[in-house]
C-alpha cells in the first residue's frame, strides 16, 4: 500500500543522504521526496511516499526515528490530510491541437506558463490522481517533457506536526 | 584563554574522564598529536587504524565505556571501516576522531582526501564534520552522549586540520540536550505488567538473552529473575555472560551452533521471553518455523528491533535494568509456586540435556589435537582466574563460545553480527589496555589470527600480556566445513597449509611462542603460556578435519540439526 510519511528534519548539511540512504541501504522503495524550509528555518520538511505493507511502514518510522537529525515522523496516510503536487508539462503544439490542449488544461485548472510556436508549458497543481489523470488525457496530443515536484502534504485542521511530542508512540516518559 | 581545536580535543576527553585513547598518527592530525604530545591523556599507537578500532570496541565491551580512538585523514578513516561496521553491528559504543582535509578544501579531491562521513553514514549511529572551532567541544559531549546512550553505537567525528588549528575560547559543556534525540529507558508499566501475565500463565517459557542484557549491566537482575521464577535461559554469541554457563537452569547458546536443549527449548516454548536479542537469522534459521507456537515477549531500548524480524505479541520498548527490576519486583509480590510450575518443563529440559550434550571425540594421548580439547583445558586452568575471553571468527569462535564457562558479563568479546576476522585479537588488546592484571586470552584461527597479527608489536610495547591460543587447522576451517556439507567437499581456496612458523614469528617480535603438536602436550603448552608475563601465542596443531556441532544450516530449521 502507498503511504505518506511527513518529516521534520534539523536543516543540516548530510540529512538528506542520511534519509535517502536509510531507503536505499535498507532496501525501501521511494515513490517520491520532496524537501523544503518550514516556518522555522532551522527545521526542514519532507515529504515521501513510499510503498510496503504494514511491516516494511512501520520499520520505516521506527529507522527513520532512529536518525539523530530527525525530530519527528507521522505516517498521515490514515489521518486526514491535504496533499499536493506541481508538474510542468510541455506539449508540442500544433494548429490542430492547440484549442484541445486549452480546454483540457483549463477543465484541470491548470495555467499554461510558457508559450512559444511549436510548445505549450503546462502548470498542473493537484493530488497525484489528478495530476496522473491529465497526464493521462494530455499524452496523445503530444507529451514532450514532464517534470514533478513529488507530493507535499499537511493534516488537515488544527493539528500541526510539531516537536512537542516525544519522537516516538512507544515514548514510556 | 583560547586554546587550539586540537588542545580543546585534549581537554574535552580529559574532562570526560577518559584515560585511554587509541590511534595512529598522519599529516591530518599532527596538531592533534602534538597536543598529545606529554600530555595527561594517555595514549596508545597501534600498528594498523583497524586495530585501533577493535581495541577500543574490545576497551568498550570489557569496561562498559566509550572506547576511543583517533586515526588521519584518507587512508586512516577508510582503515577504520570495518572496524565501525563491526561496532555498530553489536551496538558498541565508540567514538572515532578522523582527521580531515582543510574546510575549504573539502570536496577538490585534495591529497588524503576521503569523504569518509559519507563512506560510514550506513554503519554509524552518527557522524558530525566539525567546521567550526567553536563547536568542537560541544561536538566532542554530543557526540559521546550519543554513542553511549540509548542503543550504543559508533559515533564518528571527522576533524578538519584546520579546525585543529585555529582558536578559541574553551568551555566544556556540562550537559547535553538534543531535541531529536531522547530514547526511551523506563519500561512501559502496563505493558510490563502484561508480560508479567503472560509468564504466569506460560507452562515453558524460555528466556533468549542477547547482548542487550550485557549492555544494559542487567546481569544481576537476570540472575535474581531467572533463579526465582526457574526459566531456563539461552544466550545469543551476543549474550554469553550474561547468565552463568554452569547453571542448572542455563542452556548455553541457541541458534546454528547452538546446543539440542537450547534450540528444542526455543522451538517448543510457550513464551518465549526476547530480552536485548534482535531475532537474527543465525539464531532463528528458516524465520516461519522458528518458535512456532510460542507467544512472544520482546523487550528491547530499540523500538526498531521489535517487530524487524518476528512481530511481538507483548512489545516492551526500554532499558533492561529498569524492565529487569520492575519484573522482579512483579516476581517479589507474586505468591505462584514457580518451582512446582515449572517442574514438568525443566525435567523436559534435563533430559535434553542429557541425552544431547556439546560433545566430540577425544583425541588419543598421541592423536591429533581435537580443537574442543583445546578449549576445555584452557577453561580448566583458567575458570579460577575470572579472565576475560576474545575470539576470532570462525569455528574457533563456536567452540569457544560452546566449551568455555561463563560467570560474569563483559568476559566475551566476540563479533556477533559482523563476524569480523582480525576482531580477536586487537579486542583482546583493548580489553588488557583497560585493566593490565587481568587475564586476557584469546581464542584465534590460524587465518584469523593473521588478518590483525601486526599488533603483537603493540602488545609488546605497551606490555599487554595477552594470552593467543591459536587453533591451528591448516584452514579456513569454517568455511571448509561448509564445503564439506554444502558444496560437494571442494575446499576452494579454504586450505592454507603455508602458514607461518607462529611460535617464530611470535619471538620475532619479542613475545613468547609455544607449540603443541600432540594431544599430551596441550596442557603443558597451557599451564606455561599462562604463567608467562609476556605477550604469548600458543599454537595448538589441531585435527583439520573436525567440524562444529550441533549445526543448523543456515535457513533451516531444528528438525534440521546436525548433531555430533
Ligand atoms: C574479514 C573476514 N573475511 C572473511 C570471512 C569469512 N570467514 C568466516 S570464518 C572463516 C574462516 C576462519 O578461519 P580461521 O580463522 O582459521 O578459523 P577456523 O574456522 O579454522 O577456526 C572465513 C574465511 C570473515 N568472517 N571475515
């Protein structure tokens, strides 16, 4: 199954490779990672996605706690939370396809950002569903290139992921 | 005052108390060593950074504290490697100063040049690069904080010269606080409470003591625990000392070369009681069959190792000492009759242990020496003498892990989860580093001996009179047992009949070589290699053809066992 891991990390020189390389050296897969400043500039976040069964997940919460440099980690896959991603896709243009790529782009909301005689560049923001779906309707006409953000995720309402809270449930103090 | 990085590294271990260090000087760290230079740390050279890093493990493992040591920057960090590895797989606490280019020159490829934060990320608990003077001491109390706390492991702290150089005000932090980083050391109540339950309700439990136990200086706890409750104990390699070996109630070791009463025990409990062990594939063989109708206890001051391998029905997540007396105070109240409990189970585990005992067919008075016998004896002369043990790797390493008794923690050293060969010895230096009157013996191969043999030189200038009792085959004798039953006797590369003459090459350095050749000898050789106050190498010529038993292969089960 597909989870959703948010982390805050200490915003230091090597934490990205202590994260990625527990994935790697322990053999977890990553769908995407996603890293970026928070409110506190001395904290990071990260956003992965990753794919296990309950085991390999719960393994990757408790290596992952096991970092120095992290402060905390919430798998919020069963939590309510709001998810996004970004993607820039070009398209080739053409005089035959160009209304088509228009009208899919503004049923997804999306913009088109760059504009020249033979491309369009397509913003997308949305969950991974949305974004795979337009991917999905916008190939035939076209696909030239794509990039993605991976998803960045926060639980929906008041609940934050702070530091507040020991590292770990199985915290006995 | 400002004082130098390197005075400030000086000042640092001597305010934590440190009184050894071990390491190897190069151009990185010359003003780390001209700070050493009479100073009031002491300090030991090696012969190989290696051993420098197994010496302080061995350090560790006997005394319970942070071993240390130091070592240059390119070559001299990446000849730590396995050292750290082998450290990090036992949970060891160690720090290891590395030295490091110049800040500004880190990443250009620069002359003794390694990224070796990077090389170690995967077999250190943590690593720091210190860019700033100013926070070197500060690096120097987290750095040890970390490695001896929570699940002990080797810290790593690379030191740019130019760090080493410059100055600054020297204060010693006197406390640590890390936002990230609080392990968990009271046990749970509840959960406690319910494991407490469970035992009483168990008809044949079995408690599986890894080196969790030795870590947490929870021996006397056990001891109280188990002779109260009469739950028969096994150990991991890892947890050897933990429980007394001679007693009634004790197994011995579980697991591939584990013994029939430890591994059918394990296979038909009830409850089986996991306390600092981590279910690794040397204990458990084939994961799906292994305990298979037992209810489990893990306890464990890593939530990571409960539920890696086999899931746990009573999770308890904290330090040994605390859980172990929280048990006994359970055990103190409680009114069961344990001894009538139990009864039926322990006459089971008697039997077992009597009609399958560690055995093996002695050598006659001019027959080849049998490695057991070897083993016996030494544990014989030496049993009154509380010694402390190191071994190799090998099949060295099981026989005496089998045949030696064991009464007190922190008396094995052993490389549980690496398997490291070139361990042994240079552990066995650490430990007599950290206490010249014991007796330290080490129990070596013939191949292993030789991956460390350079620091007979160590030992002799620093008067570490250990005690090498080489177990010479002629082979790589465990991986030419597995040849022999698992790839159709073709002992590829593993016979080494080429090795040196040990007894001269120990007087090449100027230590004491003996040599027994028959099996009437072997007790000779021993009584005077222990008597000699010099480092000695006793080179016993054994049966090349013996072979260690029980065995489980590997992935099997216990219906599996091959016996003697
Ligand atoms: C550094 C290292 N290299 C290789 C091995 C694989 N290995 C495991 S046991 C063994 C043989 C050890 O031979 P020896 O030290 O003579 O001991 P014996 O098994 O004969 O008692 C080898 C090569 C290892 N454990 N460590």
């Amino acid at each position: 199954m597909k989870h959703t891991i948010t982390i805050l990390v200490e915003n230091r020189f090597g934490v990205l490779s202590r994260v990625s390389g527990l994935f790697s050296g322990r053999g977890f897969n990553i769908e995407s990672l996603t890293v970026g400043e928070t409110e506190d500039p001395a904290v990071s976040r990260m956003t992965i996605v990753t794919r296990g069964d309950d085991k390999i997940v719960e393994q990757i919460n408790k290596q992952l706690n096991k970092l120095i440099d992290v402060i905390k980690v919430r798998d919020v896959t069963a939590e309510e939370f709001v998810d996004r991603e970004l993607m820039l896709v070009k398209v080739s243009a053409t005089e035959k396809n160009r209304a088509e790529i228009l009208r899919i782009t503004d049923i997804f909301r999306g913009r088109i950002v760059d504009v020249s005689p033979k491309a369009y560049t397509i913003e997308v923001t949305g969950s991974d569903g949305k974004i795979d779906a337009f991917l999905e309707i916008i190939k035939p006409l076209g696909l030239k290139e794509v990039a993605r953000t991976g998803k960045i995720a926060l639980s929906r309402g008041s609940k934050m992921l702070t530091e507040k809270n020991n590292k770990d449930k199985n915290n006995g103090r | 005052m400002k004082l130098s990085g390197a005075q400030i590294f000086v000042e640092s271990l001597l305010k934590e108390g440190v009184d050894l260090i071990f390491g190897y000087p190069g151009g990185a760290v010359l003003p780390l060593y001209d700070a050493l230079y009479k100073s009031k740390l002491k300090h030991l050279r090696v012969r190989h950074e290696q051993g420098a890093v197994h010496m302080a493990d061995g350090y560790s493992r006997a005394t319970g504290r942070c071993g240390i040591c130091v070592v240059t920057s390119g070559p001299g960090a990446t000849n730590t490697v396995t050292g750290i590895a082998n450290a990090y797989m036992d949970s060891i606490p160690l720090l290891v100063f590395t030295g490091q280019v110049n800040v500004e020159m880190i990443g250009n490829d620069a002359f003794q040049e390694a990224d070796i934060i990077g090389i170690t990320r995967p077999c250190t608990k943590h690593s720091f690069l210190v860019r700033d003077v100013r926070d070197l001491a500060k690096t120097i109390k987290e750095g040890l904080y970390i490695a001896t706390t929570g699940k002990p492991g080797p810290v790593l702290i690379d030191l740019p010269k130019n760090v080493l150089l410059a100055t600054a005000d020297f204060s010693y932090p006197k406390s640590v606080s890390i936002r990230s980083y609080h392990p968990t050391y009271e046990g749970h109540p509840a959960q406690i409470k319910k494991a407490f339950q469970a035992i009483k309700s168990a008809s044949k439990p079995v408690l599986y003591i890894g080196g969790g136990m030795i870590t947490a200086n929870a021996g006397k706890e056990l001891y109280k625990f188990a002779m109260k409750t009469k739950i028969p104990v096994t150990t991991t390699l890892m947890g050897m000392g933990a429980f007394p070996s001679d007693n009634a109630i004790s197994l011995g070791m579980l697991g591939m070369h584990g013994t029939y009463s430890a591994n059918m025990a394990v296979h038909e409990t009830d409850l089986l009681l996991a306390l600092g062990s981590r279910f690794d594939d040397r204990v458990t063989g084939k994961l799906d069959q292994f305990s298979p109708s037992s209810k489990v206890v893990h306890v464990d001051i890593d939530p990571g190792s409960i539920g890696k391998n086999v899931s746990a029905d009573i999770p308890v997540v904290g330090d040994l000492l605390d859980i172990m007396k929280k048990l006994n105070q359970h055990v103190q109240k409680d009114k069961t009759g344990w001894k009538e409990k139990h009864k039926d189970w322990l006459t089971q585990i008697a039997e077992w242990k009597k009609r399958y005992p560690l055995k093996y067919k002695p050598a006659k008075k001019d027959g080849k020496i049998k490695p057991q016998q070897v083993i016996e004896a030494i544990d014989e002369f030496a049993k009154d003498k509380s010694p402390i043990y190191s071994t190799e790797v090998g099949q060295a390493q099981m026989w005496a892990a089998q045949f030696l008794s064991f009464t007190e923690p922190r008396t094995f050293l052993s490389s549980g989860g690496l398997g490291t060969m070139g361990f042994g010895f240079p552990a066995a230096l650490g430990a007599q580093a950290a206490d010249q009157k014991r007796l330290v013996i080490c129990i070596a191969g013939d191949g292993s001996i030789q991956m460390n043999i350079q620091e007979l030189a160590t030992a002799i200038e620093n008067g570490l009179n250990v005690k090498v009792a080489i177990l010479n085959n002629g082979t790589l004798g465990m991986v030419r047992q597995w040849q022999e039953f698992f790839h159709g006797k073709r002992y590829s590369s593993s016979i080494m009949p080429n090795y040196p003459d040990f007894v001269k090459l120990a007087e090449a350095y100027g230590a004491v070589g003996l040599r027994a050749t028959k099996t009437s000898e072997v007790k000779s050789v021993i009584k005077k290699g222990l008597s000699v106050n010099k480092p000695v190498f006793m080179e016993f010529v054994c049966d090349p053809s013996e072979n260690v038993f029980p065995m489980v292969p590997a992935g099997k089960t216990v219906k599996d066992m091959m016996l003697a």
